[in-house]
C-alpha cells in the first residue's frame, strides 16, 4: 500500500485497514485467555515515526500476549529496531546481511549480503565484535517498497560506508553508494544512529567508535533516494578539534513537521574558547543548513569530563517544548522555536535518573518515559509552567529505549527480558522471555499485529 505523502512530500508512516486475528493460546502464567484482533499497522523507521515518539500506530489490549514465533538465527548480531511494512519484517546484521522475514511464521522470504563487514580487529577500538557491518536502523519508504540500510564494508585494505537500498519484493540491490565526507578518516568513524528519510532524500549520522579514539567527528549526511549528490554537515568542524559524535543511542535524526533536522551531538575536544556544535542540540534545514542550536553552559566541562549530551536524541514533545538529557545526569527542557543558544534552557533538573539516558524516549504531549541507565524513568511535563516532575522510576531496572503500545511501556532489558511497565507506576504487568541481547540499548517494536524484540541475532515476535 502506498502511504500518503505530506505538502512537503514526505513519507509518513500509518496504520493499515487490515485487521489481523491472533489467538492468544496461553499466557506468561500458563493460563488460557481469549482471542482478540487488533489492527496491522507499519513501523518503518527508528520508534515509528519521524519525531520518534515511540508511541505504536495502533489501540489494542494486549494484557497477556505468547510467543508467536522466534526467527531462525541469522548471519550476525542485531543492533537495530525491526521494522516491519505489510506483511514482511526487516532486520539487518553486522555481518552486512539484510533479511526480510515472513511476519506469520517468522521464516527468511530473502537474504542480501550487501558487502564484507570490517573485523573489529581493524577497528581502532570499539565494543562491537567480532565485525562492524550494519549498526543503525534500516528505514523503509513504503511508497517506493525500498529499504536503506548504511553498510560498514571492507575491500582490500578500505574501509568505507554505503548507503545501501533494497527492493522490498526480492532483496535486489538497487542503490549502492559511499556516503563517507571527504577526508574522513573512515576507520575511525561508526555509523551508530538509525536512518530518516526527509523530502526524498535518506538522512544518516556518524560519530566514533566506543572509546573515543583515533580522529573523528561528528557528521550529519544527507542523500537523494535515488543516489546523487549528498550534502554534509560536520560537528567540532575548527582546525585542530574532532570528535562530537553523533550516535543518540542508536536514535535516528529527528525530522519534525517542516522537514528540519534535529540531533543532539556528544562531547568534543574543544574545552576553551567559543561552543563549536559538540553537547549540542542542533536543529538543520532539510539542506543542512544550521537553524538553532542549545547548549548548557557546563559544556567545556561536559566535553572534558565526556558527558555526551548526545546519548540521546531531543524529544520533540508536540507541546512546543523540546525534553533533552544524557550523561550530566540533567535534563534540560527547551523551547521548540527558540533553543536559546549557549544556557538557553526554560528549565533543567540536576540529579535527573542519577545516571545516563541511552537511547530513544517515547512519549506523549504530556508525558515522557526515558531510558535511564538504570531503569526507565517517567516525567510529567507541563508546557504552562515549564516544569518537568518525575512520575516513577522503574524498579525492573530495564534500560531500554521504550515504545507505548497497548496501554503499557515496553522495554528490553540487557538480560534479554522484555517488560510490560504500567504506565501509572512502573511496575511490570508483563514479563517475557526474549534473549540476551547484542546491542546495547535494544528497543522493541509493533507491526502486523506483533510485538517484536530484538535478540542477540533472532527476532522474536508475541501477540
């Protein structure tokens, strides 16, 4: 089915008409419960949609849900979301392998391997093992029934980042095309976030490998869908600095509702001086042009003491605030339509989690549920006041980046457990077995009638 597009010409993922049965054959408990339907929906990009709220295109209860089934186990490790569009879910690996999986039975309909992926042993460092292939999540434009994924590929001694576009039908290759700036030192670079698609064109970001090491730096990319000229926009981009990366915990680029630009970018080198875009929310045009930036006035300190702002996208709020926080242990609102610059926050929250926030939020216009490092935590904002009061803090433990789907907060833990918070209090309605997982902030996601969570190098799908 082709999505409706807006003024401006982007995709804008939505919910099908279909309506998909799922018999609900036992429970957590063991105890029989009834069948119910609930409609199919799609979940094409990084938390659904393009401000990454998380929150599931779909209404269901869904107090009870089984294993619907598990995939086979694939060609290397997962570090993104599944996405899902009709009746296929797709998944990429650090092996440079994109699958397309059957949404009934969970069966591979195709494989691609789309290049060699790089021996972590090649790497400068880094905390992925033993390759680096796929790391961000793939995004699907359901109009064109293409999925991007961005490939680590080694060739000869190379090493060099593709930008890589799939027929959804067969697999076929259709898009090939290096999206390293140049004079990267492209080792040294790690393709982390997820991908956004933005007026035609697929918006990727980098930073740097797990440690810090080596010369990088920060970069937003964007490229037409069908190949062409990509426009680049660099952190920390003054002689003799580096770093700034961008990886928010695996979260996409945020597009907002006129098509600009917002991710939020890690520590730099630079300490002295003016701020250079490093622990910086940033907002860019569709053609990466800077609009607006916030940085807390701690930033010389945060970028020496490695308090990545950026661990963690901007929440864009749908209230005209904007919730920010990573590793300072302070949450920040700002204002949508003037960040304010250098300390140009409405409000800020010291002590916030009492550890980093990895990863994508979900949230509501009210409601905020981050993933805090040691438990997701809820915030109550109110846009009036400028006031953020803390609500729960899960006592699960669970650290993933959450998604709201059928009247509960879903979140993977790094034990391989997913859990059914209750969104009054944070206590678990729902515990499910998943598997360890690879990555490091797993997230879940909803599609053809599933709840779906990542493992180690499966997919595991409940309904």
């Amino acid at each position: 089915m082709r999505q409706p597009r807006s003024a401006r010409g982007r995709f804008v993922p939505v919910g099908a008409a279909l309506v998909l049965t799922a018999v609900m054959v036992g429970s957590v408990t063991g105890t029989p419960v009834a069948r119910v339907s609930f409609p199919a929906s799609n979940w094409t990009t990084y938390h659904a949609n393009g401000v990454e709220s998380g929150v599931a295109p779909v209404t269901a209860t869904l107090t009870r849900p089984t294993r619907a089934w598990t995939s086979p186990a694939l060609d290397g490790q997962l570090y993104g979301e599944p996405l899902v569009l009709g009746s296929q879910v797709v998944v990429a690996t650090e092996n440079d392998v994109v699958y397309a999986l059957n949404a009934t039975t969970g069966a591979v309909e195709w494989s691609t391997t789309v290049g060699s992926a790089v021996p972590a042993s090649d790497l400068p460092c880094g905390d992925i093992s033993p390759s680096v292939g796929i790391t961000g999540t793939p995004v699907i434009d359901a109009g064109r029934s293409e999925v991007f994924v961005v490939a680590d590929e080694l060739a000869g001694a190379v090493i060099s980042h593709h930008l890589v576009g799939l027929g959804l039908a067969t697999g076929n290759v259709l898009l090939d095309q290096v999206v390293d700036p140049p004079g990267t030192n492209t080792a040294a670079q790690l393709q982390r976030p997820g991908l956004a698609l933005d007026e035609g064109s697929v918006v990727l970001a980098m930073g740097g490998n797990a440690g810090d090491c080596s010369t990088y730096h920060g970069w937003v990319v964007s490229v037409p869908e069908g190949g062409g000229t990509m426009r680049t926009w660099e952190v920390d981009p003054s002689p003799g600095n580096d770093e700034g990366a961008i990886w928010m915990g695996g979260a996409a680029p945020v597009v907002d509702g006129s098509g600009n630009i917002w991710v939020a970018t890690g520590n730099g080198s630079n300490d002295t001086g003016s701020p250079d875009g490093s622990d910086s929310v940033v907002e860019l045009s569709p053609t990466l042009t800077p609009v607006q930036s916030f940085t807390p006035s701690t930033w010389a300190h945060d970028n020496d003491a490695d308090y990545d702002l950026g661990s963690s996208p901007p929440a864009l709020m749908g209230n005209g605030l904007v919730f920010m926080a990573g590793k300072s242990h302070i949450a920040y609102l700002l204002k949508q339509s003037r960040l304010g610059g250098v300390g140009g926050q409405l409000a800020q929250k010291a002590s916030f989690c009492t550890s980093n926030v990895d990863g994508g939020e979900a949230f509501t216009t009210t409601v905020l549920y981050a993933p805090c490092l040691n438990g997701v935590i809820a915030v109550k904002v109110n846009a009036t006041r400028h006031t953020m009061r803390v609500l729960w803090h899960t006592r699960t433990g669970s650290s993933g980046p959450p998604i709201i789907f059928a009247n509960r907060v879903w979140t993977e833990s790094h034990a391989g457990v997913l859990y059914g918070l209750r969104k009054g209090n944070g206590r678990a309605a729902v515990t499910l077995t998943v598997g360890a997982p690879a990555n490091h902030f797993p997230t879940p996601s909803v599609g053809a009638g599933l709840l779906l969570a990542p493992a180690a190098n499966r997919v595991v799908a409940f309904h």
